[in-house]
C-alpha cells in the first residue's frame, strides 16, 4: 500500500508499507524521520483498512482523475456547443469529437480509488478497498472537525 503524508493541505512524505507485516515504525523522507504507525483496530479481520494508521482517524472513499480531464470537459462542451449551434459539421468536427471522446474513455479507464482520512488527509492507495467504505460525507467531515 502507497501511504501519502499530508499536513496542511502539504504533501509531506510517503511510504509503501504491507498491510500483512504491520510496522510499528517507518522511516520517511530525505532525512529519514521516523513515525509510528497506529496499526490498532485500522485493520479489519479480511486485512482492508479501516481506519488511518498515521493518526487512527476515519477514512473515506475518494475516486481520482488525471489533472487533463477538466481539459476534456471544456473542449467536449465546446464542441457540443458548436455542434448544436451549426457552426461546425464537418468531417473534421465529427473526427475531434471522436478523439476527444477517446480521451475521456482512457481518463476512466486510469482513474482509481483511493482513501483518505477525515482528520490528517492522508491519503492511501494501491490496496484493497473494502466495500463498506463509503464516499466522502460533509456532515461526518464537519462532526470530526469540530470534535477536535
């Protein structure tokens, strides 16, 4: 699994760590700072994670996309636009849109799904997501927020 430390909206470090191993402590960064891992009820009995290993904190769901994709987005709706308004329908309109639709099907096809506590925003990826894990909730986010 691919740990990505943040603190104040900041990548700090990250680290790859096994799920099965459970270190107690790491080692990150050019200056090899160690941290110690919470590993106490953050992993469940089929071995998914379910909770942040940097602070103990809630996790949650999070489906990312390359950075081109509000590209995309502008130049499918601006063809869209044109398309609509007569301005442009030729065969090279026809071959853009189909290339800027290509785009937007190799953009779902290399996004992934991630995990990220509530409390640090550490952000967890390349594991096994469990299907209980649910999608980022404002009322949740805020109780948390609040509570520390």
């Amino acid at each position: 699994m691919l740990v990505k430390l943040r603190h104040d909206g900041h990548k700090t470090g990250q680290f790859s760590v096994d799920l099965l191993e459970q270190p107690s402590a790491i080692k990150v960064g050019p200056d090899g700072d160690e941290i110690y891992l919470e590993w106490n009820s953050t992993v469940d009995d089929s071995g998914h994670l379910r909770g942040c290993i940097a602070c103990g904190g809630e996790v949650f769901r999070e489906r990312t996309f390359p950075q081109i994709t509000g590209i995309v987005v502008v130049l499918a709706f601006a063809g869209a636009v044109a398309g609509i308004l007569g301005l442009v329908t030729t065969w090279p309109m026809l071959i853009a849109m189909g290339v800027v639709l290509a785009i937007d099907i190799g953009i779902l096809t290399f996004s992934f799904t991630r995990l990220v506590c509530y409390e640090c925003d550490t952000r967890y990826s390349k594991l096994n997501i469990a299907k209980y894990h649910e999608p980022w909730d404002a009322d949740r986010s805020s109780q948390i927020k609040r509570s520390n």
